[in-house]
C-alpha cells in the first residue's frame, strides 16, 4: 500500500519524489488542503528508517505503521505525535514475526482485522502466504503460486521476489494481493478456513527473468498493478499494461483504475486524464486521492467517482 487515508488524514509513500531521498513519507490534512509534515527519515541512526514495504493505520492505538522485511518487524509512529509537529517523533517498534522452519520472512504484511492475525506472502519454499499471531508466531502456511511453463523451473522463493502489495478489508479476516509484473489480483478469505481461502483474477503470466538470487521484470512484457486501494465495498487496482522498452520510466504511471467488489466481479473502469501513481479512495468511496504528473509536475490531485 502507497497511501492510507484516515478521515481528513491522507499518507502518502513518496517513492516518486525528490523527497524520498531524505523523506519517506508525506501528512497531509485534505479537508483543509494543507500539509502538515514530510516523516520517516531515511537512514540507520536513531529514529531513522530504512526501506519499508508496507504502510497503515492502526485505528486501535492511532499509529502509523510500517514493515520492514530486513529485520522482519512492524514498526510504529504515533500519529498524535506526527499531527502535534514533534521535532522529533518516535518510531516505536512492533511486532516482530518469526521465521518458522524455512528460516524466511515476509515481503510485505497486512493485518487481519477481527482475528488478531497478520497475513502476507513471503520467501517460502512452500506455499505463498503466512498467517501469523499478533505475537509474530506463524499459524499457517497457505495457497500457491499458478505458474507458467516456463516458471515451473523457478522455485516459490523467487517468484517471491516479484513485487507485490496487500492490503486488509477494514473489517473482516479478508485481504487483496495485487501483482505488479502482470494483471493477477487475489482475494484471501480467512474465514473460509485453510482449504480454498483463495479467489484469483488473471488473464496473462508474470514474465520473469531468473537471475542467481533473484528475479527481475522482463522489460518488453506489460506491467501490473502499480497502485491499489481497498474500501469495506470495493477494491481499487491502479493498471499500467505499458512495457519498460517501448515508454522507459512513463511504464510506472498510469491512466486506467479497475473497480471489483469482494468477489472479484468487475464493477467499472475510470480513465483519468492525466497519469497517475499512489492512490486513495474515501470510505464512501466517492473520491480518489492520487498523485498525478500536471504540466510536468507532480501534484495531488482529487477525483469525484460515481459507482
């Protein structure tokens, strides 16, 4: 997840800005359409952070959270701390998630909300997602990857690799795996029990190229998912389907977002008018938050919706 929007609270993870090198993330308050700080300072001294690949927020306790999949841990900032401007705010650390029998860890993590649960996929020999307990002890181990002919020779720990983001319904066992390397969508019902918790969308592979401890996107094969939002009704893919060869950077911005509902029925397609990138949506969903390029710069930029 790029973005999270509580209430008039809207993060956003600046991947795509100058601002990264310096600054993770940016607080803003969109109902009065001011910023209210730039937080999560990169780097390795104290209160300084390093590559997170998932963001939310913890409604039980007001906090930001973040994982870190070097250290396998959440991480914490406490958003009364953010909102009161603290010249220094404190990342607190959470939970951190064992490694299991396989000795690996999580990619990215979401949490299961009404079961005090974590679920995520990860470098796992076996399987692609692991549930694990609020205090970091994996439950289980759960669904696969469908590969093609050709990743039958590619073990799960690299397809593993392959970028990927997850977000949790806001109130149920349930969350969304989006895949950035082709248009695969999934559904994971921890309700249903651990025999078939799983309902995909896809209609084409990952194209991969295997290297010796990794995998990397072939760059004439189209890209996903490059932005994703999740509401209580609807889910929110933000789809690429350019390729690095023919459009070089412009293959990581998009102007098409797919609505599906919890089943993974199509809903309806918007069609922005300019590219965009990390999104957001209202929890009536009746506005989309984006970062969009206008007039070569990059700006936030509001989105009314009607489905």
């Amino acid at each position: 997840m790029d973005a999270v929007l509580l209430d008039t609270l809207l993060v956003f993870y600046d991947k795509f800005t100058e601002n990264s090198k310096t600054n993770y993330f940016t607080l803003i308050d969109i109902k009065n359409k001011r910023l209210i700080r730039r937080f999560g300072r990169a780097g390795k001294g104290p209160n300084e952070i390093m590559y997170p690949t998932s963001i939310d927020i913890d409604k039980e306790d007001f906090s930001f959270i973040m994982f870190f999949p070097a250290t396998n841990r959440i991480m914490k900032y406490s958003l009364t701390e953010l909102i009161s401007k603290s010249s220094f705010p404190i990342v607190r650390q959470g939970t951190r998630f064992e490694k299991g029998t396989q000795n690996v860890g999580y990619t990215t993590v979401a949490k299961l909300h009404g079961v005090n649960q974590y679920l995520g996929p990860g470098l796992f020999e076996k399987g692609k997602y692991a549930i694990s307990h609020i205090d970091g002890k994996i439950d289980s181990i759960i669904g696969d990857y469908v590969k093609s002919q050709d990743q039958k020779r590619m073990s799960n720990i690299q397809l593993a690799m392959g970028y990927q983001s997850i977000h949790s319904h806001p109130f149920l066992p349930k969350c969304t795996y989006f895949c950035v390397s082709s248009d695969l969508i999934e559904v994971i019902d921890c309700s249903r029990g651990k025999n078939d918790p799983v309902t995909r969308f896809q209609s084409y592979y990952p194209d991969f190229k295997a290297q010796e401890s990794s995998v990397a996107h072939n760059a004439t094969s189209p890209l996903g998912f490059i932005g994703s939002y999740v509401t209580s009704r609807y889910i929110y893919g933000l789809y690429s389907g350019k390729t690095f060869s023919e459009n070089g950077n412009m293959f990581a911005k998009s102007d098409r977002l797919y609505v599906f509902d919890w089943n993974l029925t199509p809903i309806c397609a918007y069609a922005p008018d300019h590219q965009i990138q990390c999104i957001a949506v209202s929890d009536g969903d009746k506005e989309l938050y984006s970062t969009a390029v206008v007039n070569d710069e990059m700006q936030l930029v509001k989105w009314n919706m009607e489905h």
